[in-house]
C-alpha cells in the first residue's frame, strides 16, 4: 500500500510543472495587470495603451519582466498550495465525495498556508513589473538585496504578507470550487476521465473565480508591495487605508460597478487579469492533474 509520504511527493511535483507552465503562459498579461494596478494616475489610458507603450518603449521581452521572481518560486508556491489542498480536504473530511462548499472550505485553508511563499514571490514580481526601462531599472537580486539590506526580512522580503493571505483565502476558495463544480459537470456527461479539454475549460472557470473572488484586496497587495516604505499600523488598519485610498482614487460607486477609468478604482486592471486566467488556469490544471495522473500510474499513490 503507497504511504502517504509518496502521495504528497507526489502531489508536490505535480503542483510544480503545474506552477512553471501558469507562469510561461499568463505572465505577459500578468505584466499588464500590475502595472494597472501600481502606474501612476494618467501615465497609461488602459490595458491596450499600456501594452502598446511597453512594445513601443521596452520592446516585447519587457512582458515578461519579473518572470523569474515567479519561475524561480512558482515551484515551490504551487507544490505547496496543492499539497496543502490535497491535506486540507482530507481535514475538512475523511470521506472522499466532498460537497463543493467543502471544496471552497479546503481551497481557502490552502492559501492561507500558501500566503507565507507567495508573499516574497508576489513582492519581488511586482517591484519588477513596476519598473519602465529607465537606465536606474534594478535587476532581481539587486531589488532583493535592497529590501533585505534596508527594511530586513518581515518589513522588507516579506512586505505585504497579510494583505497576500486576505487575497489568498477567497482567490483559493472561488478557483477551486469553480474548479470542482465545472469538472463535475463535465463528468456527468463523460464520466470519470474528462476530455484534455473538458479539464481546460474547468481550469479556465477556476481561475476566472479566482479574480472575481478577490480582485480588489489584489490591487491593495500589489500597492503595499511597491510603496517604498513598508506599513506600520495593523495588518486590518493599512489594508482597510489603502482599499479606502484606491476607492477615493476612483469613486466609491464607479469603483464597486467598475465605472472607474481603467487606472483607477478597486477593479482597475481586472480586465487583463481574466484574460489571462483563462489560458494560465487551464495550462495550471491541465499539467498538474496529466502529471497527477501519470504519477498516479507509476506509483500507485
């Protein structure tokens, strides 16, 4: 009988191709949603201004700038976020049929557990988008070493850390229960293997619930992250301040009907972001369960 141990490697690699193939797909529009999200009032008109003057000024790889932050840790965030759901739901019952609010319950377990790496990860990513091909651009390990060297480890690496566990909780109970209850579907009419594409679809449902479950404290993360001093208040009263900031910023009712302009308001960038979810979340779901699968096979757990 396979030991739990070999389940959990198992579930561990499988998050990590996972994890590498989310980043190489969506970290382009990735790009595009951050600098939404941190640019200056007027600096861009919207998504389409901001990729057209970053092709124009930067040239195409600037897309993908800050991708190594999450390639060099998406690894790690994502084998730790799928072995935490994959424990998480055997705490949430021992039983294997679990009702999709169990399923909710079970993601927003693993990304709190999540937060704790892809809190440095998200830091780091950001503070690279955020920077516009002037000549003072820093490289990866020279913006590490400033925030380790000028604010340390809590304040510095690991700056925005509870606004990243406030998004990760909702973002993990909408996408995998989005997740669940399109593959359930799908398995009605297939049965138990889905189609490639079945699993694609489910996956792309999965991550558009992600963002719709948690896109404005998003917008509050990455603006934490990129300020140049870190919060000194409460984690409750800096992230309460700075959703009051981005709603004065926008209106407060343009901003919940996103009326806002697109540089402005609690869903400023939110349209690049379900963009890109669609193809990041299915090439998510799709290379971690065909490699959950072939593991499955090999192994037996």
């Amino acid at each position: 009988m396979p030991s739990p141990y070999t389940s959990t490697v198992n579930d561990l690699i499988a998050g990590s191709f996972g994890g590498a193939a989310q980043v190489i797909v969506g970290q382009p529009l990735d790009t595009i949603k951050t600098r939404a999200q941190t640019a200056p009032e007027g600096m861009f008109k919207g998504p389409m201004d901001i990729l057209v003057k970053t092709l124009r000024n930067e040239g195409f790889l600037a897309l993908y700038k800050g991708m190594a932050s999450p390639l060099l840790g998406i690894a790690g965030v994502n084998s730790l976020l799928f072995a935490s759901y994959a424990a998480s739901k055997r705490v949430v019952s021992p039983f294997p049929d679990k009702s999709i609010k169990q399923i909710a319950l079970a993601g927003g377990m693993a990304g709190f557990v999540n937060a704790v790496l892809a809190s440095p990860v998200e830091m780091f990513k950001v503070r690279m988008q955020a920077q516009y091909g002037a000549a003072t651009d820093q490289r990866l390990r020279d913006v590490a070493r400033e925030m380790w060297r000028e604010w340390g480890f809590k304040q510095g690496i690991m700056r925005g850390y509870w606004a990243t566990v406030a998004r990760e909780i909702p973002a993990y109970a909408g996408f995998y229960s989005a997740f669940e209850f399109s593959k359930r579907q799908f398995q009605a009419h297939y049965g138990q293997q889905i189609p490639v594409w079945a699993l694609l679809a489910s996956g792309s449902t999965g991550g558009i619930a992600y963002w719709l479950s948690s896109y404005p404290l998003d917008v509050v993360k990455s603006r934490i992250q990129l300020r140049s001093t870190p919060p000194t208040a409460r984690p409750w009263t800096y992230i309460n301040g700075e959703l009051r900031s981005v709603v004065a910023e926008g209106g407060f009712w343009k901003s919940v009907l996103m009326l806002a302009s697109p540089s402005a308001g609690l869903f400023r960038g939110l349209t690049p972001s379900l963009l890109r979810s669609i193809p990041a979340a299915a090439s998510t779901f799709a290379a971690y369960e065909l490699t959950r699968d072939f593991l499955r096979e090999s192994t037996g757990a």
